[in-house]
C-alpha cells in the first residue's frame, strides 16, 4: 500500500466516524423535536451542547491533522448547529 493510498484510507476513516458522531447527535436533536412537551429540560439542553461542543473538538482535530479538509469539517458542523438552532427556536415558541 501506497503513502497516498494509506492517507485517503485515514481520510475517509476519519471522515466516517465524523459522520458518525454527528448521526447520533442528529438523532438527539430529532428525540427532542419529536417531544416538544419537554420543553424545558435543562439536562437534555446541557447533554447537546456538551455533545456540540465534543463534536466540534473532535472536528477541529481532524482538520487540523489534515484528515479532513476544513470546509468538510466545518459543513459538517455547520449543518448540526443550524438543526439545533431550528430545535431551540421551535422550544422558545412552545414554551
């Protein structure tokens, strides 16, 4: 195996789990959409925006590493903090 072939391996590897981090944070934000009821539950606010803030650590490695390419990484997180922005709005409205 190549040194590229070995570092496009690492990149998507590393993109993967990206990916799959971001997926279960994705899926927290759709459990709290889906119960809107529970407006105010300052551990759940508390849980994503520790797990946003993991995640954007984990990103910022990446790029800086040079796994991933910054607008990847930043698209990525981009994506997640506009869905939680959308999850916050809709709990400002309920309650």
């Amino acid at each position: 195996m190549s040194s590229s072939d070995f570092m496009e391996q690492l990149n998507h590897k590393a993109l993967s789990l990206l990916q799959g981090d971001a997926d279960k944070i994705e899926k927290l934000i759709e459990v709290q959409m889906e119960n809107l009821a529970t407006r105010k539950c300052p551990l759940y606010e508390e849980v994503l925006d520790t797990q946003m803030y993991g995640f954007s650590r984990e990103v910022d490695f990446a790029v800086r590493t040079g796994l991933v390419e910054e607008a990847v990484g930043k698209e990525i997180l981009s994506k997640l903090e506009r869905n939680l922005a959308v999850l916050y709005e809709a709990l400002n409205v309920k309650g």
